[in-house]
C-alpha cells in the first residue's frame, strides 16, 4: 500500500515540476518576445496548448487524457491550415 502512496506523490510532484517549468518558459517568452512581432501566438494555438496540457494532466484517465490530446492536435492543425491560407 505504501507503494502506491509513493507513486501517486512522486508523479504529482513530477506533474508540478512540469507546469512551474512551463510557466518559468511563458513568462520568458512573454517578456522577450514582446519587441518580435514575426510568429506570435494565435489564439487558435493558445487553445491547442491549453488541450494537451489538460491532457497531459488528466493522463492517469487514459481515455480523457487521449482525447484531450488529441482534440489539441486537430486544433493545432486547423490553425496551421488557417496560417497557410491566409500567406
């Protein structure tokens, strides 16, 4: 039984080591990135972001974790698709 404590513990502090590299990763391009105009982030891709990190959270339900995965993924694709069109 103490094994499993200790799996859930390490994988929820892996999970948050995780999101406080990803947001150490934000604020760095949130700050240097505002002088650059050239590729910013669409909404669109905002959003296919926000899916797959859900995703990657909610991974231990394999079934809820996929799909949000992969609801990002073709999210992700319409707005390659979109940006293409409109060059």
């Amino acid at each position: 039984m103490a094994t499993k404590e200790f799996k859930l513990n390490s994988s929820l502090a892996f999970i948050l080591l995780s999101l406080g590299v990803l947001l150490v990763v934000a604020i760095f391009v949130f700050f240097l990135g505002r002088n650059r105009t050239e590729n910013r982030l669409t909404p669109l891709a905002g959003l296919a972001f926000g899916f797959i990190l859900a995703g990657i959270l909610f991974g231990e339900a394999r079934l809820i974790g996929y799909s949000l995965m992969g609801v990002g993924v073709i999210v992700a694709l319409v707005d390659i698709l979109n940006r293409s069109k409109s060059k």
